[in-house]
C-alpha cells in the first residue's frame, strides 16, 4: 500500500468512526436471519410468512417471495395486489421487482390481472436472459408460465373509492393521509370511503441463516395515476437493491422521486462507504429533497436497510413512516422512523 492509499484508508475509517450509529443492532446469535418490511400494519403478517422460512433455515430469496405475497393476497389492501386502488381508468395494475445474493434480478410493470406479480418477477429472474417484462408481454409469459387471469373487476373496497374520486377526477395525493388519527381514528381503514386515498408499497429485505440477503417489493402504485404510469418499484436501484458484500435496501413513497436519485442502489452505496443503514438511508433522503423540484410537504419517501455486520435502520422524508423487524430475538418490533421534516 502506497502513502495515498494508507492515508485514504486512514480518513476512511476515521470518517466511519465519526458516523452516526442510530441504526438498531440484532442479536449476536451465529443465525443471523433478519427480516424487514415497509410499514408495520402490513409487515407484521408479511414478517411471520417469511419467518417461516427463515426460521428453518431456509433462504432468504423464498422468504421475501413467501412474505410479500402475504400483502399481495390482501384482498383489503388499497396499495399491493389486485384488490388495490386502480388507475384513473378504472383498471388495477401490478409492479414487482426482485434480487437475490448472486445480483439475479427480475421485475414486471404494467402487469393486469395477474394476483401475484412477485412470481412473475422471480420467473422472469429464473427463466429468462431479461430483467424487466412489461404489460401484455409480461401477462403472457406469466399465463405461459402456468399462472391465471383473475379479470378486470375491482374489490368491493376499491370500487367504492373509485367512484368517490370520479366526483372530482383529481390527482392530489396527501401524503401518509390514512395515518391521520385525528380524521380517521386510531385504526384507520386501509380503504377511506371519503374519497381520501394514499398510496404504499411492500418492501422486504432479508438475511439468511447463511448470511445471504435478498429482497422483494410490489404495489399497484399511485392510486388513480395516469395510465400507464410505473414507480421505483419494479426498477433495480430504485425501489430495490442488493448487495450481499454490502447490504440491501428498499424504499416506499413517491417512486418519481426515489427513481430521480437511484435511491436503493444509493444506500447500497452510502454503506459501501462505511456509513451504518440508518445514516445511509438519511443520507439518501437529504438527496431526494437536494434534487426534487417538488415541495417537500407533499411527497413522501422513506427507505430501509439491513447491512452484513448485522445493523438495520430507516428513515424518511416526512414522518410517520414505520417498519417492521422479525429476528432471532425479535418479534415484529415496530420501528417509527426518524424523519428530516418533523412537523
């Protein structure tokens, strides 16, 4: 090692020293198995489906699939899955993505009538020379593949909120709305009939008892959005992003701004840097808000990440962003995520 390099190395590791550590340890356990999910309503329920798999021993690639489908079977979920809001043409379409520890990747868009996107992406992964299917390609190879049309009809939930956003036809999403106790009590509907709607996804992240990350995220996107529109989650390095030198990560919120900054592949990167999962997602978000040309207050975003010294964090633009973590020693612990913006 040369002096420029021993002197690089040096402040590296005295800039690492400096960092925050406000992220969470688990326990020191030789099973290192770890999973997290965006959201505690939805991630309770998600994390048990991919502990089983986790907890006996199982890789961490089935456990996120395992687990997410939890969200996408949710025939009450306004947000993953085909009992979700549609688009302001009245149709649900799907988004999923997919890494495991050897940077295998798939994902789908665009995808109608499908229930879940998450075996597709995983198919396209497996399968195919390709990463990313779209619409009626993507529904076909998934029929070819053996799974089936639902058809077109709405949930029950959803069609009643659809047609209370008619009235107006008006695209204006209110962040973490469906979170506001004082409008809507302490357990709020995932469905609001007063025409209030939101949007979120599912992430998961996970560690093996071989200390093998992988991930998943999948939504039905924007509520009411443009037809045709896509967010971070099925895109690699937005919505999702793994490394097993490093760590993984996932995002939920306005995809437009995650995908303006390759948001997941960033906290990837800031930890590659030495900086712990909680710093690296702030770090993240202080780039969505340098780079957004929207007002603060009316986006949302919020990331979480696992790193391979056994670290987890989050944190997010606006608060009231939380996320659930299942280990060893852990059960479904709620995280509620520091935020830049606090008021």
């Amino acid at each position: 090692m040369n002096r420029r390099q021993l002197l690089k190395t040096v402040a590296l590791g005295s800039a690492y020293m400096a960092m925050p550590k406000r992220g969470f340890s688990f326990s020191n356990n030789e099973d290192k198995s770890i999973v997290l999910s965006t959201w505690y309503n939805q991630g309770v329920a998600a994390n048990n489906a991919a502990w089983n798999i986790l907890g006996n021993q199982g890789t961490a690639l089935d456990a996120v699939v395992e687990g997410v489908m939890v969200s996408e079977n949710d025939i009450h979920n306004c947000c993953v899955g085909l009992g979700a809001n549609p688009d302001r043409d009245g149709i649900v379409t799907l988004d999923a993505s997919i890494m495991n520890h050897k940077s295998e990747c798939g994902s789908v868009a665009f995808l109608e009538q499908i229930a879940n996107p998450i075996l597709v992406a995983r198919m396209v992964m497996e399968k195919t020379p390709h990463v990313m299917l779209v619409g009626e390609g993507a529904q076909k190879f998934a029929v070819d593949n053996g799974l089936q049309l639902m058809g077109k009809k709405l949930s029950e939930d959803a069609n009643k909120t659809y047609q209370k956003w008619l009235e107006k036809s008006e695209y204006k999403p209110i962040i973490n709305i469906e979170r506001n106790e004082k409008k809507h009590g302490p357990n709020p509907p995932l469905f609001l009939e007063n025409g209030d709607y939101n949007h979120d996804t599912i992430g998961m992240i996970a560690m093996d008892s071989m200390g093998n990350l992988s991930g998943a995220c999948t939504t039905s996107g924007m509520g009411f959005k443009m037809r045709g529109r896509v967010g971070d989650s099925p895109i690699i390095g937005a919505g999702l992003y793994v490394d097993n030198e490093i760590g993984a990560a996932t995002s939920t919120g306005n995809g437009e701004e995650v995908i303006r900054v390759s948001g997941s592949f960033l906290v990837v990167e800031y930890m590659r840097q030495g900086y712990s999962p909680y710093a690296a997602c702030k770090k993240a978000v202080e780039r969505v808000v340098a780079k957004t040309p929207r007002k603060l207050e009316e986006i949302q975003v919020g990331f979480i990440a696992i790193n391979k010294e056994g670290e987890y964090g989050g944190y997010a633009l606006n608060k009231n962003f939380d996320y659930a973590v299942k280990a060893t020693e852990i059960d479904n612990l709620k995280v509620d995520a520091e935020s830049l913006i606090t008021n």
